[in-house]
C-alpha cells in the first residue's frame, strides 16, 4: 500500500506556512511565518520539524517577497540544510536582492507601518545571504541547488510507485520581466533609490505556487498567485491536470486570488478541499472571496477560524446588511464562527493538516485554533 502525502498548513492573524512530506520520508517547506524573529524554537514551522524529527528538508520554497510567507525562513536555512531551494523569479542577481530589500524598506519605514516591522527586510536580507553565501566560492560545491520559479517548469520528481512530480504554477517569464521593470523604475540611472517618487510595487505579482502530481491526487498550493497569473496558467496546461484534491487558496481568500473559470477546473464537481489562511489587517478571506471559493469547493478549512472571522468585523449587522450576493449559507456560517470569537490575540495559531492518498482521497485533523468554515 503506498504512502499518503502530508500537508501541514500554518496559521494565524497573518501568514503561512506548509511543511509537506512526501512518500519516502521526504520532507520539503512552502513559504515561512513567525510572529517573532527573537529565537528559532519561536518559529512554529521549526517546532513542528523538530517535533517530527526532521534532520534535512529537501526542499525550500519562498514564492514571493512579503514578510508574511518569509518572516523566520532563515532559522530552517540555517538548521534543516535544504537540499534545493526554490524561489520567486527575480531573486537570482544580488542587484535585485538589493532592489527589493530596499524597496520593502521603504515601505516599513513609512509612516503607516508600525516601526517594529522594519525587521522583515533585515530578515529578507538574510535569507539572501545565506543563499548567496552558498554560491561565492568557486571551489565548493554548494550544499543546496537554487531553482527560479516560473510557470510549467519541472521542480521534482520521487522514483515512488505512484511516482510524485512537483512543478511550479504562478508566474511567468513575462510577469516576471513586468516585476523587474517596475523594481527599476524605483531606481535613477545611477542607481540612486528614488523614495519620493517611489512608485506602486505589488510583489504578489512574481508569486509562483507548487502543483503536486501523485496517481490520481493534485495538490495545489497556490502561493499568493493573483488573477492574471492564473489565467495565463490554466491556458497553459489541460484542465484535467488541475482537478484537485487539495488546494491551499491564493492570497488569503482574497478575489485578486483567483480568476474567472478557476474553480470550476480546480474543484470539478466540488471535488477539491480548500484551505484558506487568513490575513485579519488585510480583511482577508474577504466575504465576496469566500463566498465564491466555498461555493466551487468540497469543503472550505482555515487554521484560525477566529482570526478569520475577525478580518472584516463580521458581527451581526456587518452579515445583516454588508454583504449583498453572498449565499444565506455562507452568512450563517459566519455568524456562527463569529459569535465563538472574541477578539483573538495575535498569538493565535493552528493547522490544518491532510493526509492525501494517490486515489485523491482526503482526510484532515485539526490543531490549535484551526477549524472548519463552509
């Protein structure tokens, strides 16, 4: 009898991880958050390796520059010595690594963030050391490989029976020239950082994501990939390859997260579970995003059910009169997380973990603070 696949999804009031483990013991992480920088053994993420007994990961995947899918990757780095490394298409040249970090700086250095968050780039700009540090000198073979991400390109594949093969969703070539020239234009000629003609910088528009291939089970982990990018991905590839058991949902259950069409190749048949991880600053899941994903989905889960519900103040006059179009179950539905609710400490946390069989059978458990929300 063959393995299941294990999916672990992280999280809070605000970003996610995923530790998967595919058949043979084969450890791999999608994107890092933790509440606090202070100590490793504060990092959700490493706890739960350490508690399994993880020595090595074999890979490391960061999708795209916000904080909340890389705050505290550098303790897995530094401790788990992953064997590739995956990243967002424009983190290759050291000229951009600097682009980006200054640009995020800039950002936390405004007057609408709160100062304690000028810590993300220094933390961006570790991650990027420790990689580059890999690769300066000429004489030692690095300990990990280095992989950009971009759309269709093969990532992984496991000699298991079923075999499992991972590619990279998301973004593509194009995108990602889009993501450089707009990183450029924040930058003079000379190279001077133009702060006060700083212009809109999105980063979600470089996110790649992860498609895992196992017999009949697909398991979508889709980063913070928006719109666009996926309506140049299903166009890519024939819908069947994305009927999915699993699919940790784009950007927070927010509808920048998906396209027109998405969901229904996603979850034919209301086939596919989602996972949504909530985002309570940003209000995301949005109501109009949750509306839409849970009506397409099998079933709709969430790390913190509470720190959803908090995301748009969904009290019962906020349901009574704030949200036209979305269905009398839905709205129920949230009445009831949001009466179970008080405010919730940004301390919270949970998982949602599954256990994906190559038939594409799904089961799931619940830790912490996760529950269920359609």
């Amino acid at each position: 009898m063959s393995e299941p696949i294990e999916v672990h999804v992280f999280g809070a009031k605000k970003g996610e991880s995923i530790v998967v483990r595919l058949p043979g013991d084969v450890w791999g992480v999608v994107d890092n958050y933790t509440p606090t920088l202070n100590r490793p053994e504060g990092n959700p993420t490493f706890r739960f390796l350490k508690q399994r007994g993880v020595k090595r990961l074999s890979f490391l995947c960061l999708t795209h520059p916000y904080d909340d899918h890389y705050k505290g990757m550098s303790h897995l780095l530094e401790t788990f010595r992953p064997d590739r490394v995956w990243l967002f298409g424009s983190m290759t040249h050291r000229t951009l690594c600097a682009m980006v970090a200054e640009v995020l700086r800039a950002g936390a250095e405004s007057a609408t963030v709160d100062i304690g968050e000028s810590e993300k780039v220094d933390e961006l700009v570790r991650i990027f050391d420790l990689i580059e540090a890999e690769y300066e000198d000429a004489d030692r073979q690095p300990r990990f490989e280095v992989v950009r991400l971009q759309l269709g390109m093969p990532l992984l594949d496991l000699a298991s029976k079923p075999a499992v093969r991972v590619m990279s969703i998301g973004a593509s070539g194009g995108r990602i020239l889009h993501y450089e020239r707009t990183l450029a234009k924040c930058f003079s000629s000379n190279g001077e950082f133009l702060a006060r003609e700083l212009p809109s910088v999105n980063h979600n528009i470089v996110s790649g994501g992860v498609l895992i291939e196992y017999g009949q089970a697909r398991i979508v982990l889709g980063g913070d990939i928006d719109t666009e990018a996926w309506e140049e991905t299903i166009t890519k590839f024939p819908p069947e390859r994305f009927a999915s058991s699993l699919v940790k949902v784009s950007h927070h259950g927010s509808t920048t997260g998906y396209c027109n069409g998405l969901w229904q190749i996603l979850s034919p048949g209301k086939i596919a579970v989602a996972v949504i991880t909530p985002y309570s600053s940003q209000g995301l899941p949005s109501a109009e995003g949750l509306a839409h994903i849970s009506g397409e989905a099998k079933t709709t889960l969430c790390p913190s059910i509470k720190a959803a519900a908090e995301a748009n103040d969904w009290d019962d006059s906020a349901l009574d009169t704030g949200f036209k179009g979305v269905s009398a179950d839905v709205l129920l539905t949230l009445r009831a997380v949001f009466s179970k609710a008080s405010r919730p400490s940004d301390r919270l946390e949970g998982i949602c973990s599954f256990l994906v069989t190559e038939e594409g059978n799904v089961t799931h458990t619940f830790n912490g603070e996760a529950g269920k929300l359609c």
